[in-house]
C-alpha cells in the first residue's frame, strides 16, 4: 500500500509513534541559569570485576520553562531532542519541592 492510499499519512499503520524517552529522577544542584537546571542523578552500580557496589552520578542540563525549580527540588526530567550544546532533557514534573530553612 503507497502513502497515498493510506490516506496521505505517510506513516504505515495509521498510528504517530514517538521513540522511548529516557525518564530519570534527580535533585536540582543549581538553578543560576535561565529556564536551565542542572539535576544530578544517583545510582548504584556493580563494579564489574570485584562486585562491589559503587555510587555513581550523572549530571544532567535540563530545560525548565517557567524556571520554577530551586536548589533541593526532586524532579523528573525526560529525554527530548537537544536543546543547546549540552541540554537535552527538559522538567516533567517537580516530584517534591525542597523544604525551606
């Protein structure tokens, strides 16, 4: 069946799929940029040869449009396409703000 016949769509099977995005959850480290925060991710890996449980962070530059996020906030942040040199997740979701002294 040729595009045209499937009602002009150009996609096969009728349906729009996007790819699989990356969704991870870290805490804000910094907030100094605008609509930019920079999330550091924790997680535990397994060193390869001598098993041994290793903390590992990955820091990530992520867009927040309406720079609600602060140092301390838990947030989810997904993957999407890049947004600068070195941006390419944006805020989903603020999971839990961070509380105030």
């Amino acid at each position: 069946m040729s595009p045209l016949q499937n009602g002009g769509s150009g996609v096969q099977g009728g349906g729009v799929s996007k790819a699989h995005r990356r969704e991870m959850v870290g805490e804000v480290i910094s907030d100094k940029m605008d609509k930019t925060v920079v999330v550091v991710v924790k997680r535990l890996t397994r060193h390869a040869k001598y098993g041994k449980v290793i903390r590992r962070i990955t820091k990530l530059k992520a867009h927040d449009e309406k720079n609600d996020c602060h140092v301390g906030d838990h947030v989810r942040v997904v993957e999407t396409r890049p947004l600068s040199k070195d941006k390419h997740f944006r805020v989903l979701e603020i999971v839990k703000k961070a509380t105030g002294i």
